[in-house]
C-alpha cells in the first residue's frame, strides 16, 4: 500500500507552486500555475491554477492518502481560510477524507527560510508583510492588509507610484522624470491620454504593475530623482515592518529574519538597499539568507500538521529538492 503523501502550496500572488513529498521527505512530485490570490481571480480561475498545479505534481492522479498544507496570499481570517478549503474541495481529484489546512503564505516563507526557528519573514513581491514568530509560539502580524489599503513598498505600489509620477510629470504638475517615457511605453500608449482607456476600461492587473518595479529601479540607478525617491520610500516602508514586528514580538532582543519575495530577494541594488536600511532600523536584527523555499516550507507544515516531528533526516531529505 503506498505510504501517505505531505503536499504543500505556495499559492503566491504570482505563481502557485506545489511540492509532493513521501513520509520520508522523498520528493515524488513538483507542480507550478498561475496565481491562486482570490482578491485579485474569481473562484474559477483559482480553482483552476490550484487543481493544473496539483495534478502536475501528482503526475494526474487523483491524491488519496495525504496531508494538503496550502500557506496561500490574501488569507487572514477564518473566513478566507474556509473559502479556501472550499474551493480545494471542489476539485474532483482530491479525496473528500483528505486534511487540508490553510494559512497565510507569510507562515510557510517563515517555516522553510529558518527551518522551523522562531523569527521572522518579511515578503514583498505582489504584496508586502512581515509575520514574526517567537520561541514561545506568539505571533505578531504586521502589513499585509491588501492591496487599497496597504502593501507598502511591494512591486505593484511602486508601479502604481510610477504611474502616479508619470501622469503628474505630464501635466507639468511635477519635475521632469524619465518615468513618463518608461510608463507610456510599457503601456503601449499612443497617447498619454490612453492610459485612461488602460487603466480603466482594459483593466490593469497587479502583475502587470509590478512588472514596472525593476524599471523604476533601474531608472532611479541612472540617477532619476522621481524614481529615486520611489525606491527610497519603498525601502523605507518595508524596513519599518521588520523593525514594528522586532518592537512589538521580541522587544528589540536579537532575532532572525528571511526575506521572501520577487522584489526582496531581486538582488542589487534594490535587495542591498533594503538590508542596509533594516540595519540601520532594526540592529538586533540579522539578515538570513532563506535555507529552503515556501514551498518546502508548506511541505514541512503538512508534516507537523500531520503530527510527524522535524527529524534532522526529514529536514536533510527536503532540503535535496530544488522547487
């Protein structure tokens, strides 16, 4: 009889990656998809991206014997981890019998990048938050509140930011700016005046928001004062939910911290930025580099859900694959 499987979903606001392990922390399968974020797709297309991701890593075959640890974007209440649950079980080939437990995707970042230490995570990508764990088990939360009342410095706030700048510059309301040019040209414009028709009526997604992210940054290295001050801001945004979350969870004692995300971990000179300004912010607290991805992360919380502890040989094993 085969052994019970450990599935675990990053279901980021970009991408949907799932990892399949055995009991032994044997990967037998890996699956990727579009996002599964339900604040930004309708249910159908999350329960699409979910079930082509699953089924890529089970190779087809419906999942039987296993335990699902989705740590999923956009999930805060209980409320949004039933929505969840729900629309993984309207997927035919998962077995009603099957555990599956929903969190936040800041949990599995936090879980695979320290190993299952206390600390924290910091993500920015589409969205942005920081989540802390201590040694205890308390939790501090700290961003994260979606995408029109938060997610300071992610790649879509700048994006947005760059627009922003972009139309002002226009107008003459504000300096010159480079931005003008790279906006109105990844937004295929023929007229500046189009990114209204854009922006409204053919709907500008998040995803493509922040793809402007590297470009404001690049525009801000060939010394861009607009752009410049854009990249400085989401820095210092996302600095001051690390040093919050080190007030408020661990009291400025020394910590660890990961970073998660496309825009965090983006390399220089964005990612240095933002190391050095934690630094200076937040001295207690270090910097580490993530030693497994969310997804292991997620497969690591299946076992612990499933009461299997974190041997060195489990961890070892998991740590092979390359999600």
């Amino acid at each position: 009889m085969p052994s019970r499987s450990y599935i675990g979903v990053d279901g980021g606001g970009t991408n949907t990656r799932v990892l399949m392990c055995d009991a032994a922390g044997h990967v037998t399968g890996t699956g990727r998809a579009g996002s599964t974020n339900r604040n930004h797709h309708p249910r159908d297309q999350v329960r699409a991206n979910l079930r082509l991701a699953l089924l890529n890593a089970t190779g087809g075959q419906p999942v039987q014997d296993a335990v699902i640890y989705m740590g999923m974007s956009a999930v805060s209440t209980d409320a949004d981890r039933a929505q969840i649950i729900s629309i993984a079980r309207e997927i035919p080939e998962i077995a009603s019998s099957l555990e599956i437990v929903v969190e936040n995707d800041a949990r599995i970042g936090l879980a695979g990048g320290l190993s299952g230490r206390p600390g924290m995570v910091l993500i920015a990508g589409t969205g942005s938050a920081c989540l802390g764990i201590s040694a205890t088990g308390q939790t501090w939360w700290c961003g994260g509140w979606g995408a029109l009342a938060d997610d300071s410095g992610s790649a879509p706030w700048m994006g947005l930011r760059a627009i922003q700048a972009a139309v002002r510059a226009e107008d003459g309301r504000s300096w010159p700016t480079t931005l003008c040019v790279i906006v109105f040209n990844f937004l295929e414009l023929r007229d500046p005046r189009e990114l209204i028709d854009r922006v409204h009526n053919r709907v500008l997604s998040r995803e493509e928001m922040g793809q402007l992210a590297p470009r404001v940054i690049a525009a801000a290295q060939q010394g861009d004062l607009t752009a410049g001050h854009i990249v400085r801001d989401a820095v210092a945004e996302l600095s001051l939910l690390v040093s919050t979350t080190a007030k408020k969870l661990f009291d400025n004692d020394p910590c660890e911290l990961i970073l998660v995300g496309g825009l965090a971990l983006s390399g220089p000179p964005f990612q240095t930025m933002l190391i050095e300004k934690i630094r200076q912010v937040a001295p207690t607290v270090q910097v580490r580099d993530p030693e497994m991805s969310p997804v292991q992360g997620a497969v690591l919380e299946a076992f612990r859900a499933d009461g299997v502890p974190w041997t060195d040989c489990l961890l070892t094993e998991l740590r092979r694959s390359t999600p």
